[in-house]
C-alpha cells in the first residue's frame, strides 16, 4: 500500500522498532501549517481571515487552531534548536537557496518566487525544529540535556 521508503523499520539499541515514517509525517505536517498560512497563490488562512467575518462559523475555531499549531511550532523550534540553532538554520537554508540562483533554478527579483521559497524555508525550519532532537540522539546517543545552573 505504502511504498517502502515511507514504512521500513530500524531497530532501536534498546530493541524497540521506529519506521521512517513519522519523518514524513512530519514533513507534510509542517509544510502543510507553513503553506496553510500563506502562500503566494492566494489559497491560504490569512486570505481566508481577512476576506470573512470573524465572528461566524468556524472562523474562531480555526483561528484558535492555527494560532495554537503555530504556538507548539514555534515551541519546539526554540526548545530542540535554540536561537543559535534557528540562526544557522536559517543560514543553511539561504545558502541553498542562493545555491539555487547561482544555478538559474531560481529567480529571486521574481516576488512570486520570493513567497514560495520564504513559505517553504519556514516549513522545513519547522521540520528541522520537530525532528532535530531525534537527530540529536542518533548522532549523539542523547535526548537533551537540561542546563543546570552551578552554585
């Protein structure tokens, strides 16, 4: 039903198994909260918001969602990452995409190209930001480590 790449397995050093496919997950997940705000074809939330009456159907419900998924994004970017993190994955993701315009796959004078590429640069900073402490604890064999203050 699903292809391979999306559900093969690894198994953990404690014995537990993971599939590969919460990293899609969560890819779609973001793209879909980055893409779902704005976007520069006009289909988007914040059209949305502005062209209805706050106050009727579920306007308010769906402004309380997105302000509450944007909440626990920004939350997890800043827990996993930090500032330095954000910093420099912001810097990785202009350097590819300045790598982009060098090779004329891009056109940044072009403003619709410009809203494409900040829409998807956010999206894969919310991945990054959901997905960098999984990461973390491949490469390091540790979750997180709390800062503790010395006395």
């Amino acid at each position: 039903m699903l292809p391979s790449a999306l559900t093969s397995t690894n198994r953990t050093s404690r014995g537990k198994t993971e599939t590969h496919l919460r990293w899609w997950v969560t890819l779609i997940m973001s793209m879909a909260l980055s893409i779902g705000t704005w976007n520069p074809s006009g289909h988007h939330f914040v059209n949305y918001i502005t062209n209805s009456n706050l106050l009727t159907g579920f306007t308010p419900f769906g402004i309380l969602l997105m302000v509450a998924m944007w909440l626990l994004a920004i939350k997890s970017i800043f827990q996993s990452l930090k500032l330095s993190g954000v910093i420099f994955t912001v810097i990785v993701i202009l350097a590819f995409i300045w790598g982009l315009q060098q090779y004329g796959v891009i056109n940044i004078k072009d403003l619709t190209h410009i809203g494409w590429l900040a829409t998807i640069g956010m999206g894969f900073l919310i991945w990054f930001g959901l997905n960098a402490s999984i990461l973390w604890k491949k490469i390091t064999g540790v979750y997180a480590t709390d800062d503790v203050d010395e006395e």
